[in-house]
C-alpha cells in the first residue's frame, strides 16, 4: 500500500521495551506515533490522501508487548465534536496469540476512555482526542486496535472468490466488473436472480445495493455480507426472492479508499457519496457507472428499492434515511416510509424507526440516495448501522 513494504524493525537491546508501531499493511491508518514515558504514547493519524481532514478510522499494528501493564494510548487528531465513544463505544484490540491459543478475535477494549476537545488544530479546524488505558493479555505479542471491525478489499475478493466456485451459488450469482478505479481495482457488480423459464424475467422487478462508498465505515461491508449469505442461501425465503426478484449488489464502491486506509474519500480526495449528479466519468468511475447501470436497468424492468448502506459514528441504531415530497403521493406503495416501518415491526430489537429521518437536504443532493429518488425510485434509502 502507497509503495512502502513493513520494514523489519529490530530493537534496540533485550531490555528495550518501546512497542513498535506498523500501519503500512492494507486498509491501515497511522501517521506518527510519540513515546511519552514508559508506558504512554500519543498517537496521530493520516488524513485521507490528498486532503488535510478526515480523521476518524485507525487501524494499526503494535508488537514487542509487556503483558499486564497499564498502557496508555491518546489519538489527538480527530476530526469530529462528537462521538460513540463519549457514550460507551470501546476501540477493538486484535491479539495474534489469543487467536492462535484461544480461537478469539476482534473485541472490545479499554478502560478510562474519554473523548475531549484539545488544545491543538489545523487550518481553523479543532482537534480531538480519545484516551484509553488497558492491559495487553501477553508478552512479546503482536496486537491490532482499530476504529471499527476491518474488512479490507483482499476480504471481498476472497468472499467473491468462494462464490464463484461454489455450484450452486454460482448459477445464481454472477460476478461482472462494473469498472476499474483510479487505481484500477475491480469495482465488482453482482447479479443475483434464480434461473427462468422464457419471458417471466422481464416481470421481476429489481432490487439495487451498494456499500462501502466511505471507506471507514467498515460495518456497511459486514451488513453487505450478512445479506449475501443469506440471498445466496438456500432457505425458502432466500428462493423466493430470488424467484421475484433481480438484485445488483455492488459491495465496495470505493475500493482504493478502503485499501489505503482512508476514512471518507477516494482517491480524487473527494466524498462519492456527494458525486452522483457529476459527469466526470473519470474522475469518479464507480459513481459514474453505478448510475448508468441503475438506469439500463430502469429501462428494462421496475426498481423496487435502492438501498445504500453505511456506517453512523454518532448515533446509535440502525435507521434508514429516506426520501419525502412534502405532497406525499397518496398510494401507500409509494410512500417511502412503508418500508422502514416494515423493517422495524419486523426485528424492533435491531431498527429504530423513530431515528430515520425522510427530509431531502440541500447539502445531501449529490448523495446516492436523493439522485436516485430523483430519478424515480420511490423507496431510495441510505440504511446507516451504529
């Protein structure tokens, strides 16, 4: 990533306790790191390529660990007023011996965890901290803390790649390249229907999702999963909506984004998810072709819902934002609240009705959502998971 390989670090002297710090790995996030005593360190992180803001995700790797001592670690550039973390969010530590001992993964860390105003910024923009102490659980381990559980593009292409030969999943699936990105990664599409018999395609009406077009909020990737282990499973509704229905599921919009680590833009230095109504084609391919290929299928059949999910680093819930003209249509199909009403009768444990919001903002006009309600998809949502 950026052209720089790990390079071996080697310590200083047996008793030499400093951690070594290392982020050049894929979908890593670290700028400099400053050793305040022992046990404490301050940490900055880089802002997305080609911007001078944007810092929220972190992902990083620590090794030469003191097992049982009380660490301190205090990212001092964030970004952002508010946060998760001033309500009970917890940065998530990744231990490669607890993995390979005790078959653990990703989880939940830290104590005394405080998120605040500094007394640092930049360009006129304040900065943030978030503080934490913890333990690290061995010796001499190597470690991993990130903002959100990763899921890097080697992730998707490995899931991809076990759909394509699987036989039964992939009669159903097809895996097409959309187009290539600015650093010419496969921005992957997927179709994914059952098979028909002569012209009962052409009634089926089609179901359109993306993710992943801001590349920190990691969680849209694993609700994409989630949904495709499940559309590509062979319980009696997964078969029936892929009777019904064709669904194009484009799973990482911004792929050079999540591969350097970046945690709202892509390579051009700009949000996509503002790019929707722009024609430049080759500065904001994926945006570009996901528009085009909604409008040929438009053409062919009808577009039952566009959904566009996302990570939320504020609020809590899983909501949908949607789209609403003050004279609502009076047939109850085309009224975009039906289907987030549904969703919360259906698992209220998981969706937050009274937290989806239905007013077209003027700043959120080049958003997938509202271009796509313009272009007349009724139920058009951005679905934002905590």
């Amino acid at each position: 990533v950026r052209g720089l390989s790990p390079s071996k670090q080697i310590l200083h002297e047996n008793g030499d306790n400093t951690l070594i710090f290392e982020a050049r790995f894929e979908s890593g996030n670290l700028q400099k790191v400053v050793k305040v005593n022992e046990f404490e360190y301050q940490l900055t992180l880089r802002t997305d390529l080609y911007t001078s803001k944007y810092t929220q995700w972190y992902y990083f790797q620590v090794s030469n660990t003191q097992a049982g001592m009380p660490y301190r670690f205090t990212i001092v550039n964030f970004s952002k007023a508010n946060s998760l973390y001033k309500r009970g969010m917890r940065p998530l530590l990744y231990s490669e011996a607890d993995a390979k001992k005790h078959n653990v993964g990703w989880r939940r860390t830290g104590n005394e965890i405080k998120y605040y105003r500094n007394s640092a910024g930049r360009g006129g923009r304040q900065y943030f901290s978030l503080t934490w102490t913890f333990q690290f659980p061995h010796n001499r381990d190597t470690c991993y803390f990130a903002h959100c559980y990763p899921y890097t593009y080697s992730n998707l292409q490995d899931y991809l790649v076990s759909i394509s030969k699987d036989p039964v999943k992939s009669k159903f699936c097809k895996i097409h390249v959309l187009c290539h990105s600015l650093a010419r990664n496969i921005v992957y599409v997927l179709t994914i229907t059952n098979p028909h018999e002569g012209d009962k395609d052409t009634k089926r009406k089609a179901v359109i999702l993306t993710a992943r077009v801001h590349p920190g909020e990691t969680n849209s990737s694993w609700i994409m999963k989630g949904f495709l282990d499940y559309i590509l499973g062979n319980s009696g509704n997964a078969q029936m909506l892929r009777d019904n229905f064709v669904f194009k599921v484009i799973p990482m919009l911004n792929p050079d984004g999540v591969i350097v680590g970046n945690h709202r833009c892509s390579l051009a230095g700009q949000d996509l998810n503002r790019k929707y109504k722009s024609n430049l084609k080759e500065f904001y391919p994926s945006i570009w072709y996901t528009r085009n290929m909604i409008k040929r299928v438009m053409e062919e059949r009808d577009i039952i819902l566009y959904c566009d999910l996302h990570g939320h680093n504020r609020k809590k819930n899983v909501f949908v934002y949607g789209c609403e003209r003050k004279q609502q249509a009076k047939a109850p199909t085309l009224h975009p609240r039906v289907f987030p009403l549904l969703l919360s009768k259906i698992c209220p444990d998981k969706f937050s009705f009274p937290d989806c919001r239905f007013k077209v903002q003027k700043s959120k006009e080049g958003t997938g959502r509202v271009v796509m309600w313009k272009m007349g998809i009724s139920n058009s949502y951005t679905l934002e998971a905590s």
